[in-house]
C-alpha cells in the first residue's frame, strides 16, 4: 500500500471526509470575525488568562473566587439520611475550584474543604464583586 493511499486521508492529502458531509469549523478565522465578535473572543482569552471563563458564563466559581478573602456563610444541605442534614459554615473564601470551595475559619483556625454538589446559596455581609474589575482593553478597528 503506497503512503497515499490509506484510506483516512483523501487524494489531497488532507483528512477524509464522507460525502456529503462538512464538519464546522472549530474555530473562525479572525478574517471572518465582525468587530464585535473580535472584541468578545478578546475578552473571553483575557479571562481564561487570569483563570475565570468568560463574563457571560457567571459560575458560582468565578463569583467565588472573585470574592477571594471575604467573609461569607455557606449554606449546605447533605443527602437524606445523612446524620449532617443543612449545615453553614461561616468563615473567610481562600480558593474555590469547579467542584469545591476551601473556607478558613479565623476563630478557630480550621479550614474546610467543602464540595459544591452540596451548596444551596452564599450569604456575604458586605458587597460582592460580580465581575472582575479590571477588563481588556478593546480598541477600534482600522
């Protein structure tokens, strides 16, 4: 069998396609891009940059750690059955990730690791930050 004639790539020399069938793009190319969508894909590689995802994808997460080192109470409610029931835990935000939040009490010292699966809502006693203060700066097109 010659290198070109496996039967995954086509006679160009570029990946089969079946016929009849396009895959999308999965990106689009920055030629095709209107203005708008230039500064939006600016925007959303700014905040993937600094670790959050996009401004309009406002995850529990990104509120989160947004909020990094504020008081807050969280609110947890435990399988039935469990002995633990709805519990809070009040203390000061350290990290938050996609599936936790560490919470360090400065009372008592101790820090909890806590999964969101079980979250119902955050209480702050002061104003949260909801986006991030510090934006790209957009330019206009020449």
């Amino acid at each position: 069998m010659m290198a070109n004639q496996n039967p995954y790539y086509g006679a160009d020399g570029g990946f089969y396609q079946p016929p009849g069938r396009q895959f999308p793009q999965a990106y689009p190319q920055q030629a095709q891009m209107t203005p708008q969508q230039a500064t939006q894909a600016a925007q959303a590689q700014y905040a993937i940059s600094q670790g959050m995802l996009p401004l309009e994808q406002s995850y529990i997460e990104n509120i989160l750690r947004l909020n990094k080192g504020k008081q807050a109470t969280l609110y947890m409610t435990y399988e039935r059955g469990s002995s633990l029931g709805t519990q809070a835990y009040k203390g000061v935000i350290e990290a938050a990730g996609r599936d936790h939040v560490i919470l360090s009490d400065p009372a008592t010292g101790k820090r909890y690791l806590l999964l969101m699966i079980y979250l119902d809502y955050v209480e702050f006693p002061e104003e949260i930050i909801y986006f991030p203060q510090t934006q790209p700066a957009t330019y206009a097109p020449r």
